[in-house]
C-alpha cells in the first residue's frame, strides 16, 4: 500500500488538523531479499555455534574442577585414613605398655596405703607419747 505523497496527504486532511512531525506514515513491508535470509541465517547459525561452544566448554571445564577437586579430596581422605591408622597402632602401643606398667601401679598404690597407715601410726604415737610426758612432768612436780 503505497502512501500519498506530503501534498495530497494535506489535501486529504480537514483543514483545522495539522500533521505531527512525530507521526510516521505507514509503508508497506516488503520482504528482504532471498540473499540478505540466506546470510543472515548463516550468521545466526554461526553466532548460535559459538555460543553453545562457550556452553559446552564452560560446563566441560565445570566437570575438569570437579574431577580435580574429587581427587584432591580423595588423596586428602586417603591421608586421614594413614593418620588414623597411626594413631590407632600408638594407642594399642600405649594399652600395652600401661598394662605391663599396672603391677608396678598396683604396687606403688599399696605402698601410698601402707605409708599413710604409718604416718597415722605416726601421730598417734607421737600423742600417746606427748601425754606421756605430760604425766610424767606431772608426777615429777609432786
């Protein structure tokens, strides 16, 4: 649909309406050429390649830090699991050798029992002599 042109376009308006310098006269659409869809199909193609390119290899490159960070991980797991080890071995040493030390233990235990029961033997012999003494100042002064 073709136009009329800015004369007859004011000739077919009334009198008192003037045209907007804003409004745009409609024109009728008409279809690239076959060319320029080949062209911009194949660019759209190639813009579409690249990006699903990026994609691919961003989420390929997500998988490799992955990977990496499993197997970091795993030696990190593998290293605990050798301590852990280590640490069992000492303390089965340790249960050992307290348990070929606890007769001594024992030992020295009952000497701390039969050194306090001295030490009271001690004391109260100490106060029976100490009344001792006192009674026989006692019956020295007579």
């Amino acid at each position: 649909m073709a136009t009329a042109p800015p004369e007859e376009a004011r000739e077919a308006r009334p009198q008192g309406v003037r045209q907007d310098p804003a409004i745009e006269t409609a024109e009728e659409a008409t279809e690239p050429a076959e060319a320029d869809i080949n062209e911009l199909c194949k660019d759209m193609f190639h813009k579409m390649a690249i990006y699903l390119t990026g994609e691919l290899t961003a989420t390929s490159e997500d998988y490799r830090l992955l990977e990496s960070m499993n197997k970091l991980t795993s030696l990190k797991y593998l290293e605990m699991k050798d301590i852990a080890i280590n640490i069992s071995r000492n303390l089965k040493d340790l249960n050992q050798k307290y348990a070929g030390l606890q007769p001594y233990l024992d030992q020295i235990n009952l000497i701390e029992e039969q050194v306090a029961a001295l030490e009271q033997a001690a004391y109260k012999l100490d106060a029976y002599s100490k009344k001792l003494e006192a009674k026989y100042k006692k019956l020295e002064k007579r």
